[in-house]
C-alpha cells in the first residue's frame, strides 16, 4: 500500500505540526508526505526531511511547497511552479507508473488562472497515464461543501468546474470530517468549507481503482491532512452471471432459451423453477461465447481491421475488396450497437437518449460506480477501525454470527391475543388463493426493464421476454 499525506499546515515548526507528521508517517506507513504553507526558509529543508526520516526533498520556486519520499518510492519531477509540482512516481507494491499533481492553489481567483492552464495541458498529456491532482484547490465545487457565513455565489466556482470537466477528473470522496477547513473563528462567525480534494482521471480509476482518501483531525493548522491510500489488491475475482439485453436481440435467443427452459426439472414448482434458471445462466453463458465472444476485443478487432482493408482499397481499388470492406464495416457497426447497448445497461443511464454514444464516458461511471463499492475500512462495535480484507471479511463473518447465534428465547404469544383480528377469513383466503397469470402478467411488466439483476443475474428485462412466451 502506498500511503500519501498532504496538509497545508501553515507553518511546518508550529504547533506540535512536525511531531504530528512524525506520527502519521509511523501509524501510516508513509511514504510520500506533502507540506503546503511550511512557513520556513528552504534552506531549513534538509534539516526537516531528517527529522521526518524521510530520503529525499525538494521545493517548489517560491518555497510554499515541500514534497518528502522515501526509497521506497521512485519520484520524478516532471515541473513545479508557485501553485503545483507534478511528479512521475513508481512504488515497489504497485507496479503502475502515476503522475501526481500536488496542489496549492492561489486565493484569488485571478491568480488562479495559470493553474488551470497547466491542468488541462497535463490533462492532454495524461489521457493514457494514471493521473491524480491532489491538494489545497482554495474553491469549491458546491453549495454543500460550504457551511456558515454568507451564501456561497456559485459563479465564483465555475471556471473550476469547467477545468474539472475539461480534463475529465472525478472526485475521489473521502471518508472522516465533511470539511478540510475552518476559519477557527467564534461560534457565530465560524465558517467551514472543502477546499482540499483529490481527483483522478479515468486511466487512474482502471488501473488503481482500490485508492481512497481520509480526512484526518485538523490539529495544529486549519486545514485538514488529508490521508492518500492506494492498496495493491489481486483481480482475481468470480464473474457471475448477468442477463445482457442486447440478446434478446439476436435471432438464435428465442429458440435457446426454449429448449432450455422446456427441459423437464423434477421437485416441487419452486425448486424446478430455481434449476432451469441456474441451468438457462449456464446455457446463455456458453451461447453468449459462441455467437459473440468477447464483445469489447471484437470491436477494437473490426476497427483494425477496417483500416486494413480501407489502406489496401485504397492502392487496390477491386470490387473484391470493396464487398470485403463493407462486410467488416457491417460487423464493425453490429459490434459497437452490441457494445453501446451493453455500456448502458452496466451505467444504468435510463436517461441517455437512443443513438447517442461515448463508451469512454460509460467505462468511466462503471469504474466509479465499482470503486465506490469498495470497502476499504470498517468501523467495530468496539470503534475500532479494520483495515484488509482478510480482516475486513473476518470481522463481517464475526459480527453476523454473533447475530444469528443467539440465545435460544421463548416467545411469551399471550400479548398477541390482544391484537384485534382486522382482516376476515375470506379476505384470509384470497391472500393465499394463489396468482392468476393476468395478475402475474401485470406484476412483471410493472418491473422496470432495466433494473439491476438480482442473485440469479436475470433482471425485469428478462422475465417480461420469458413470459412473453407464455
């Protein structure tokens, strides 16, 4: 795990600030510690990375940025200036070479300006590298991150909202306090706000999905340091099935799906239920396989190959490879609908108008959906927090046992007799009477199509074509 702290800390030699680090850099194994505000001369640098017993230092031009790593860490400086210094960093547990965008930005939003400049240049040259910029940003993002004082003017936001989208950066969120900083005045006149954050483009989120950020206690400074933890986790992982709608589509469905189904299963309605749809999981699956393969290589395959053929008609021109061109170029278009189609159903945007696509756009809130599903810590009935997964599934496991392995408790039903009977035994009857196949009928097609499939991988959208054929 590599572990990042960033604190604007007004002032490195204030306030117990340098013993702090000291400890954060022990409890959380350390390896990268960013000071904004250090408030000392650069030639006090080396004096302080020794008694951090950090490796290496350095400084941005004007002194307000001081950036510490250890051996275990390859960093690069790619540039620095007055409001950031970005590095090209490697770690021994993460075999990913990053860039790093620490930040300290500007008050004033004029000055601000530059910042910007050099956040989309490096977002132009990044959109095939993990990229992070991380730091004190000095503006928010919204009303919410605001809390106290005057109503918040949105418009002063906007020009940073543009930068966020232009150089198509997520936040990563934050686990502890809401706000990175506070005025620190009375109680009436105390203002909060979040003006530190951390975010990632879409090649950070593929390639180091397991990255998390905690917002530590701000004492000694009226900033919170913010904890940057990046976990190296195995991708071994099982694959369950899921219905893909885009099947229905094909012309081979209908006829697999009823030879499967029409199987006889022995058991009761239930149990013969349960076995053809685990048994109909299987067969899509090796269906799937055979008529399509993997969806996305095809796409990227028949764009290749497309080009191929477009070079070659191009110093050829024969109706042989005209016909061979529109062959692929037919395929190449099947393949990209099968994979638009796909997209959004994982992104479940119920919203996005037909025709329009950008799998760019849908990989990224696939991404972000699946990292905010990530557990990193949990909290104990004892409040003590577990990190690893090991721990993490252990403690789960413990917690539900301890509920479902109670004591062993007679129920007194005497109070029960004096809960008044409301319903009668006909209208008794008719809740048990079972379903007719109109009732049944307006049950499924009430389901939302696209619906998230539930522990069998079938979704609305599957049981409202299966009772179709009935």
């Amino acid at each position: 795990m590599i572990s990042t702290i960033i604190w604007n800390a007004r002032g490195i030699n204030t306030q117990g600030v340098i013993e702090r680090l000291k400890n954060l850099k022990i409890i959380h194994q350390v390896s990268i510690i960013a000071v904004l505000e250090p408030f000392s001369d650069t030639a006090q640098l080396n004096t302080f990375k020794s008694m951090l017993a950090m490796d290496q230092a350095i400084s941005n031009s004007n002194g307000k940025f001081w950036l510490f790593w250890n051996t275990d860490v390859t960093c690069k400086i790619l540039e620095a200036d007055e409001q950031q210094v970005t590095c090209e960093i490697n770690h021994n547990e993460v075999p990913v070479t990053c860039i790093k965008t620490f930040i300290y930005a500007k008050c004033k939003e004029y000055l601000r300006k530059p910042l910007w400049d050099r956040l989309l240049y490096f977002a132009d040259k990044t959109d095939s590298i993990p990229w992070c910029t991380v730091g004190d940003f000095n503006v928010i993002t919204d009303t919410d991150e605001k809390l106290g004082g005057c109503v918040y003017n949105i418009k002063k936001s906007l020009e940073f909202i543009g930068v966020i989208e232009a150089c198509g950066l997520m936040d990563l969120g934050f686990s502890g306090p809401k706000f990175t900083w506070s005025n620190q005045r009375g109680i009436n006149s105390r203002i909060w706000k979040r003006l530190d954050r951390a975010m990632v483009n879409d090649k950070w989120l593929q390639d180091m999905p397991h990255s998390n950020i905690t917002h530590l206690p701000s004492v000694g400074s009226d900033h919170c340091p913010l904890l940057m933890e990046i976990t190296a986790r195995s991708e071994e992982h099982i694959k369950y099935f899921k219905f893909l709608n885009c099947w229905v589509e094909q012309p081979s469905f209908t006829e697999t799906v009823e030879k499967c189904w029409n199987r006889p299963v022995e058991g009761n309605p239930m149990w013969s239920f349960h076995q053809k749809l685990k048994r109909l999981s299987c067969t899509l699956s090796v269906w799937s396989k055979q008529q399509f393969g993997d969806i996305y290589a095809k796409v990227k395959e028949y764009e290749e190959n497309a080009r191929i053929l477009e070079e070659k008609l191009i110093q050829n021109n024969t109706e042989e490879d005209r016909a061979a061109l529109h062959g692929i170029n037919a395929e190449y278009i099947r393949f990209m609908k099968l994979e638009d189609s796909i997209l959004k159903q994982k992104s479940q945007l119920h919203w996005f108008k037909e025709g329009d696509a950008n799998s760019k756009y849908f990989h990224a809130l696939i991404r972000g959906r699946r990292r905010r599903l990530f557990i990193h810590k949990i909290l104990k009935d004892n409040d003590e927090w577990v990190q690893g997964d090991e721990y993490i599934a252990k403690a789960a496991c413990d917690y539900f046992q301890d509920i479902l392995t109670g004591e062993e408790k007679v129920i007194d039903e005497a109070p029960l007799e004096c809960i008044p009977r409301l319903i009668n035994r006909e209208q008794n009857d008719r809740i048990k009477a079972m379903p007719s196949m109109e009732e049944l009928k307006e049950v499924v097609y009430s389901m939302n199509p696209n619906s998230a499939a539930g522990p069998d991988g079938m979704n609305g959208y599957f049981f409202q074509k299966l009772l179709g054929y009935y």
